[in-house]
C-alpha cells in the first residue's frame, strides 16, 4: 500500500481536479513541521519544502521558519502551475480520455472472476460506479479505488499544503509556476507496461481498505520531519519492487527539476519551491542531483 501511495502523489490533484475524487494523504498530527532545505549562491536563496498533497482541515503546519521563507519569496514554484480547478479540469479531461480509458478492453476482460468481483465489491464500498471503473484502464482504477476509499474517510483536498500555499503567495499578487506539465505528470502512468498496471491495479485490490491507516503514517512521519521513516515507505519500496516506476516517479524527474533550479541560480532574488516530500529524499532525491551539479542545499 505505501508503494501505492506514493505512485498516487503525481496524479493525485489531476484527478481530483478532474472531479475522481482523488486525495493522498490523510494527515493525523494536529501540527506539522515538514522539512525544509534552502539553496544560496552570491545573490540567490532558493527554498524546498517537502509537502504532502492533501491534509485534514486541522493540520497546522506553518512554523515561524516557514513564514519567513514564504514572506521573503518572490516566487512560488510548485510541481504544477497554479492553475484554477476550471482550468485544471477543461486541461485534464481530454488526457483522462485518451490515457485512463481503455473501452475497448475493459477490466473484465483482464481480471480473474474472483478479481473482478473484488473490484466490484471496491467500487461499492469506495461509491464509484462500475460503469467508469469497468472502462478504465488499470492505473486509473487503481488510483480512483484507493484515493476514493480515503475521500469518504473526510479528507479535504482543498487542506493540502500546495493550495494553502497559492492562496499566501495570491495575497501578494504572485501566481505559482509549474516545474511540469499537467502532460508531463501523467507520463508516470501512462508510461506503464500493461504488466505494470495490471501488478498496481491487482496489489490495490488486495488492501485498498487499508490506505487511511498507511497514509496516516505517512503523513505523520512527515510532520515530524523524520526523512528517514518516511524515505523507506515512500522511495525504497517503490524502488524494490518497480526500479523501472522509480525511475520514472522520481530519478527522471528530480533530475529535470535540478536542472531547472541550476537555471534559477543563474539570476537573483529568493524563490520558495514545493513538491512533494518523497522528491525530497533518497538517493536520488532533488538535492542529491543538485550535488552532483556543484550545488549544495542545506537543511534549513
């Protein structure tokens, strides 16, 4: 389930945005202090927050440290642009069309009887109707099942940290800027081999119930800032049993991002960047590409 979770942090906001219902993170703390790095050359100072997606209404997870790094910040860089939720959906819908559907080969055909009437019994219990999940090919079922049986546990997707984040950038008349493409971010998935999807769609089915107690942990390793925790559930076992998703989920597009903070550090000002945690950590996280580059960021 915790490799599950973290496929879902590229596609969660795609999908909820597109009305799925979609959420990652179910937040247990009642205050968070995420870990944050900073990044500085002769004019420049770059922050990177970790940040988990979607959190309960009640997470406080604005330290003193952090409002200060935010109000000093010029500009917000997300892993998307800040996009409205109209704007979000009338962009995803084609993709979701063209990459999470599949009716010419529907799920019953893939599945076992005895799968597809766990996916059925998922549907019910998590109130997606059949008719779009029997359509859909297997990452968008996978990912529909889990995040909607987290949805109905009361998670408020408009409590993650990105969309706190543009409203205290907004107050300033800054409008975030993406690291990616909404295209970009649906490659993760839509670049699976059908083995691979049918192996997500098949590990979801089997403890999807589960995904508010795994996430709570998560989420809880998070706001303690325990990377250590958190870099085994979220980056190792991805990476043990799909180096192949790892490589596309998180070395590929660490390495872009580093490149693209190289190119910030070429001008001047301070710029606050947040993406989710799991970029964060491992050995093949943001900063570590940043190392291999001359480029040290600090804990701050």
């Amino acid at each position: 389930m915790t490799m599950i979770a973290s496929f879902l942090s590229s596609a969660q906001r795609l999908l909820a945005a597109a009305g799925a219902g979609l959420l990652l993170f179910a937040a247990q703390p009642a205050f968070a202090e995420p870990a944050m790095w900073v990044v500085k050359d002769k004019d420049s100072t770059i922050y990177l927050l970790g940040t988990v997606h979607i959190l309960k209404p009640e997470t406080q997870w604005r330290t003193p440290k952090i409002d200060a790094a935010i109000a000093e910040s010029k500009e917000l860089w997300l892993e998307l642009p800040g996009l409205t939720d109209q704007e979000m959906a009338a962009a995803l819908m084609p993709l979701v069309t063209k990459h999470g559907l599949s009716p010419g080969k529907p799920l019953s055909s893939r599945l076992t009887p005895e799968e597809f009437k766990s996916l059925q019994e998922a549907a019910k219990l998590a109130g997606l109707p059949m008719e779009m999940l029997s359509i859909a090919r297997p990452w968008f079922a996978a990912v529909g099942i889990s995040t909607s049986s987290i949805t109905r546990a009361g998670y408020d997707p408009k409590s993650g940290v990105e969309e706190k984040l543009k409203t205290a950038f907004g107050e300033r008349s800054i409008k975030a800027k993406g690291l990616e493409t909404i295209e970009q971010q649906m490659k993760v998935f839509t670049s699976m081999t059908e083995e691979e999807e049918m192996a997500f769609l098949r590990a979801t089915l089997q403890d999807y119930d589960q995904a508010p107690v795994e996430l709570d942990k998560m989420v809880a390793d998070w706001a303690e800032g325990d990377i250590a925790d958190l870099g085994r559930m979220m980056v190792e076992e991805v990476k043990a049993v799909s180096p192949a998703l790892y490589d596309e989920l998180l070395t590929k597009r660490n390495a872009t991002w580093a490149v693209q903070i190289q190119e910030m550090l070429k001008g001047s000002g301070t710029t606050f960047i947040a993406v989710g945690a799991g970029h964060l950590i491992g050995p093949d996280s943001v900063q570590v590409q940043l190392k291999a580059k001359g480029i040290e960021a600090k804990r701050h």
